[in-house]
C-alpha cells in the first residue's frame, strides 16, 4: 500500500468517530477533560483494532467481520434513540445523560472502530506494514476528530435545544449504515 493509500484509508475509517464527535459535542455538555477525550480515545481505537485484526487474524476475524454492523447497530442505535428521544422531549442541560460520560465515551470508541478490526485483516493479507499503517490510522482519526469537536461546538450553540436531537439523528444514520 501507497502513502496515499493508506491515508485514503485512515480517512475513511475515521468517519464515523467523527460524526460521533460531531454529534457528541451537539449533545452533550463536556468538561475539558471529555473534549480532549473524544479525539484521543478515538483515533487510540482506530489505531489499535487493525493492529488487533492483524494479530489475531485467524481466530476472530470471521465473527467479527459477521457481527460488526449488528454491534455497531445496537449500540450507536440504542445511544442515537436515547439522545434523539431527550433532545425531542425538550430534556435540556438538567436532563438524563445530559453530561458525557467516560463509559459512553469508550463505548462509542469500541463501537466506531468495530471495522477497524476487519481492515486489520485485510492489512494482513495485502502484506502492509502493520505498524505504520495503525499509527496513520490513529493520527489521521485523532486529527479529523478535533477538527469534529471544534466545528460540533461552534455549531451546537446554533442548534440550542435541537442540538441533542440533531446529535442522535446523526448516530441513527450511522447506525443503520452499519447494517447495510
């Protein structure tokens, strides 16, 4: 694989931790401490699961591949509905859920990087450098997440109180994307 390849790559992955990102700082109220998150656990899982899939191709990589889109699906689904279901209800900053949690956070990171692990596979049976490729990966994920996170809060003050619902809408799409 090419230098440009990889990068087409590490973009495409890093998509949906960035529409995550995006919709999370719409919704969410988040302390410094989960604004640096965001991009740091995302491209740090974008950047490990292929390292994963490379190693231990042989045993999971078939379940994996199978069940990705079903697991993304419950649980970007089930935290897409919640958000748009709160944001819809009016529930505002005092709501359920109203701050962004760790567990959330690391749910998500697993979640979005689910195919990751599947490209890892991949990586294998193209002979890449592993190493290399994983860390563009996670640069190019923690990168495009920032940039995610700074446009979702510029964005989100915009929003006001649709911000919440607009944020769950944009994990749905993702949801459903997974399984398709």
């Amino acid at each position: 694989m090419t230098f440009w390849e990889t990068l087409l790559l590490a973009t495409a992955l890093s998509m949906d931790a960035v529409a995550v990102t995006i919709a999370n700082s719409l919704a969410y109220r988040c302390k410094a401490r989960e604004m640096a998150a965001m991009p740091l656990l995302f491209g740090g899982f974008q950047g490990l699961m292929p390292l994963l899939g490379y190693w231990v191709s042989g045993l999971f990589a078939d379940l994996v591949h199978r069940y990705a889109g079903v697991v993304t699906l419950v649980v970007l689904g089930y935290i897409g509905a919640k958000m748009l279901f709160d944001g819809l209800r009016g529930e505002g900053e005092s709501g359920l859920g109203a701050m962004l949690t760790w567990k959330l956070l690391l749910l998500q990171a697993v979640a979005t990087s689910i195919d990751a692990f599947a490209v890892g596979v991949s990586l294998l049976a193209m002979d890449v450098e592993v190493v290399p490729a994983c860390a563009m990966i996670a640069v190019t994920t923690f990168l495009c997440s920032l940039l995610a996170l700074f446009l979702g809060r510029r964005f989100g003050s915009a929003l006001g109180d649709k911000a919440k619902a607009a944020g769950g809408v944009i994990l749905l799409a993702i949801a459903i994307k997974a399984v398709l």
